[in-house]
C-alpha cells in the first residue's frame, strides 16, 4: 500500500482527478488533503470523496512536529495539486524525491515566485510563445526548479487569451498527472 498526502490551496480540480484516478486501485490510498486556505473549494471536494482534511497555518507547516504528523501517517509520497506556500526545508529534507509539484508551464521559463495560476498564462499569452504545457516535477529546496518528471505542451492559436490557455493546460494536467504519480510510485520501493 503506498499512502499519497495532497497538498492544495484553491480549487481542487487536480486533488479531484487523481481521487478518481486512483479510486479502484487499492494498493495507493489518499491518506489525507493537506490545505493552508479555509476558502479553497477543494475542500469541499475532499469532503465529498471522504479524505481527511488538515487545515493549516503558517505556523504549524513550518513546525517539525507537521513534519512528523506525515511520518507517522506513513506518507510515501506528498503530491502538491496547486499549492502555493514554498516548502520549508526541514520538510523537502525529511521527504527525499518524495515529493512532486505540478506547474502549470513548461519549466525552466515562467517558472519562479509569483509564477502561479493564471499569472503564468498571462504572461506566456502576452509573450506569444508559440506553446505552453505543464511540468511535473520533483521539490527541492527552490521554487520550481527540481528535477523534472513529465512535460506535455500545447500549441498555442493567434487568438490564445489566458483563459482559453487556462483550459487547455487544465486538460492537459487532467490527462497527465495522475500518470506522472502512478510512475513515480511504482519506482518507490
Ligand atoms: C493548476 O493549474 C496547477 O498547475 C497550478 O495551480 C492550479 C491548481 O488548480 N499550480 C501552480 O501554479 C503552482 N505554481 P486546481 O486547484 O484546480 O487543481
């Protein structure tokens, strides 16, 4: 059994893809969604698939003692699904290449602090990149800049806005991601 720890700040939709993705498979178990934002709808999504919620604050995530929580929950792997606090170290330290990120671009560029959300789609439709995509990868120490495990991209139209990339990207993280965990799981021994 490999036990999967979701970390997420908003809506949720990825936490949402990966329950399901993973829902008949009984050797990986979602043990728990890890949330720093009372708002987040994914929240609600957790509730509804019936996996714990632990909210937390600034204070408690930089605490040894969170560190700890996930040891002794027996965590494998701690998945980040669009969340947005950088991690502290003692925690990337404790989780060696346990960890994974998904970014919603196509690392190294507009990747970084402030880099998130819609922020990256701005920015790649208001450069004309001919193409965008996701990265997933794994977490050290800085933002966005861990090893990487799957990159997908897509083209983008003359007519790109930052909300038609949006969807494509969403598809594209719908598709790939729970794709990317499996893989990383099945190399964890
Ligand atoms: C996703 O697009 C993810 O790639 C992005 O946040 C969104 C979360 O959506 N992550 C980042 O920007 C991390 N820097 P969700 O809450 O619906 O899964």
């Amino acid at each position: 059994m490999k036990r999967l720890s979701i970390f997420v700040s908003g809506n949720g939709t990825n936490l949402q893809r990966i329950a399901e993705y993973f829902l008949e498979d009984f050797e990986v178990k979602i043990e728990n969604v890890v949330c720093n934002n009372p708002k987040a709808y994914a929240i609600e999504r957790a509730k509804k698939l019936g996996i714990p919620v632990r909210m937390i604050t600034k204070q408690d995530f930089n605490s040894e003692a969170f560190t700890q929580e996930l040891k002794s929950l027996g965590i494998d792997l701690i998945v980040l699904a669009g969340f947005l606090w950088k991690l502290p170290e003692s925690l990337v330290k404790a989780f060696p290449k346990k960890i994974v990120n998904i970014h919603p671009a196509l690392l190294p560029k507009y990747g970084g602090k402030g880099f998130y959300g819609e922020h990256v789609h701005e920015a790649v439709v208001a450069a004309k990149e001919p193409y965008s995509g996701i990265t997933v990868h794994y977490v050290n120490e800085l933002y966005d800049s861990g090893e990487i495990i799957l990159q997908a991209r897509v083209s983008l139209d003359e007519k790109e806005t930052p909300d038609s990339l949006a969807a494509k990207i969403h598809q594209l993280e719908q598709a790939y991601f729970p794709v990317a965990i499996e893989q990383v799981l099945n190399a964890i021994q």
